[in-house]
C-alpha cells in the first residue's frame, strides 16, 4: 500500500474552496449585466405599374413601401442626383416620354426612432417609343374630282391592331379600319387626314401618324370653240374646236346630244357643206393615259343650221 500524500489533499480542498467562493460572487453581477443588440433598419421597397419597359403616352405609376413603422415620410430620388425628385409614398407619371427614363429608388424618413429606412433598391425604368402610325395615299396628291383615292394606315410592328381615322384637328373618327377609299372624289374631300391604332394589349395605343394633306383639284376642262359662230347656213363649213388649256396628251372625242356615242375624234371637227342634219347639241371631252386621265366635258354648244339665201330662192320660185 502506497502511502498517501497529506500535501496533495490539502491543495485539491484549497482550489475547489476558491472556485465555489468565485462563483458566488460572480452570480450578483451576471444577473444585473444588460445584453446589447442591432436591429436591421425598416427596408423601402419600390414597385412599378406597369412593368417596365412603359412605353410613351403610358401613365406609370412608382410606389414605395415600407413595411414596419409607421408616419413615414417618402422621398424620391433618380439617379445621379442626391436631391429628391419627388415626396409621397407614390410617384405618377401622367405620360410618359423619353425624359422619365432612368434609375429610381426611395427612402423613409419619420421624427421617431427610426428616424430612416434602408434605401429601396434601384429600379430601372425605361421608356420605349410606342409604335408609329404612317399614312400613304394612291394616287398621290393632288386628287382630281372623280377619281377614286385609297389613304391606307400601316403601323409596323405588333399585330390586332384597330385602326381610326380622323380629320383635321377633331378626335371624332371619321372611319375605321386600316384603310380609307373614296370612290368619287369631290372638293369637301380636301383636308388633312391621319390615323392611330388601338389594341388591348400594351401598347394599347399607337402613336398618331403625321397629317397627310389631301388637295382635291378640278379635272381639267374642255371648252368648245365654233366658226362661223352658229347660226350657220346651209353649204357652209363649219370647224368646231375643243381646248383643255392645261396639260397635255389629250385626245379629243365629240359627242351630240345626250349620246354617249362618239361621232367623231380630233381636237377639231370640220363639217364642209352643212345641212339641216347637222343641226343639234355638240360637246367634246378628253382622254389621256397619265393623271388626269380625263377631263371635265366641255358644255353644250348648239349648231343652228338656216337655210341659204340661194336656198330661200329656190323655194319662192
């Protein structure tokens, strides 16, 4: 048997005295120790309706949201500028064009603790061009009375388009669909005409073409010359004229009475011995290939046909 060692114990009975009286002194101050923490500041979040990209005319609307707390005040900042842009919890633009383009973000401030938010993130907003409307007319301006014109609207890009037209300044329709024709073309034609479209989807509108000016003329008018002037008398020649002062490449076509029938082509119509047959109602009208391709007709130009002195003997004898 090993003998034991009386200093060992002693100093073994010593550590555990002082450990226990150190715990016990400890225990007063753990109780009354005050634990610090760090909380997060409120978070602003930012929402864009619709989403971006808006496109111009749109109306935008920027809402910041800040989930705890309350009585924030909201301040609006584009980016790169550190003074705000805006105050209130929404921002609305009414429409919107490329200028409302960039970055935007929020932040809250209040009078108590928290005195502010954490910044929301940064939110792009980009402005797209909506959709251009553009017009074209066949045959191009000037028009002639009686023609048939066709004003057709095209827009481009996307599709289910609904197409209006309008006149002049007033936003009343004056048709709809992609395309306008005027069968018989008259001067309360004349004006300026342009067109948008419509859809559901976005962009629910076009953006208006420009105005296109339709300029009515009058066609062109024959006018028909005699000689001698009428009354002319049995035998004599007679050479009636027709003239359409402008353009040219005309061909001429006579016409007598109401028949449509020509009875004879020429700018000039000669009879050499005229007769009681030749008495009647004569107009004249032209025709050509190019623009315009015909003219207005001529009035109606009576030939009165007496009979000759020589004729006036003949009878008396």
């Amino acid at each position: 048997m090993m003998p034991t060692n009386p200093g060992s114990s002693a100093d073994a009975h010593g550590s555990l005295l002082w450990s226990i009286s150190a715990l016990v002194i400890l225990i007063p101050y753990v109780g009354s120790c005050n634990f610090f923490y760090t909380e997060e500041l409120p978070l602003a979040t930012l929402t864009v309706e619709p989403q971006s990209p808006v496109f111009t005319g749109e109306t935008v609307t920027l809402k910041c949201v800040i989930a705890s707390h309350s009585d924030w005040t909201y301040n609006w900042y584009k980016e790169p500028s550190s003074v705000p842009v805006s105050v209130g919890n929404t921002i609305t633009i009414n429409v919107a064009t490329k200028f409302h383009m960039g970055q935007y973000w929020c932040q809250g401030e209040r009078t108590d603790r928290p005195t502010t938010s954490q910044p929301s993130e940064k939110t792009t907003l980009d402005v797209k061009e909506s959709p251009l409307a553009t017009v074209t007319v066949e045959p191009q301006s000037p028009v002639f009375t009686g023609e048939t014109v066709t004003l057709k609207c095209v827009i481009a890009s996307l599709s289910d388009w609904t197409y209006k037209w309008y006149k002049g300044s007033s936003r009343t329709p004056v048709s709809e669909g992609n395309t306008i024709t005027i069968s018989g073309a008259t001067e309360s034609h004349k004006g300026q005409y342009w067109c948008q479209g419509e859809r559901r989807d976005r962009p629910t509108s076009s953006e208006p073409s420009g105005k296109t000016t339709l300029d009515i003329k009058e066609l062109p008018l024959a006018t028909v010359t005699v000689k001698p002037k009428s009354p002319v008398f049995t035998g004599e020649t007679v050479t009636l004229k027709c003239v359409i002062a402008s353009h040219s490449g005309w061909i001429y076509t006579w016409y007598k009475g109401s028949s449509r029938t020509p009875v004879s082509e020429g700018n000039t119509f000669t009879i050499n011995r005229a007769t009681k047959s030749h008495m009647g109602q004569y107009w004249c009208q032209g025709e050509r290939r190019d623009r315009p391709t015909e003219s207005q007709p001529s009035g109606k130009l009576t030939l009165d046909v007496k009979d000759s002195l020589q004729e006036n003997s003949r009878d008396e004898l």
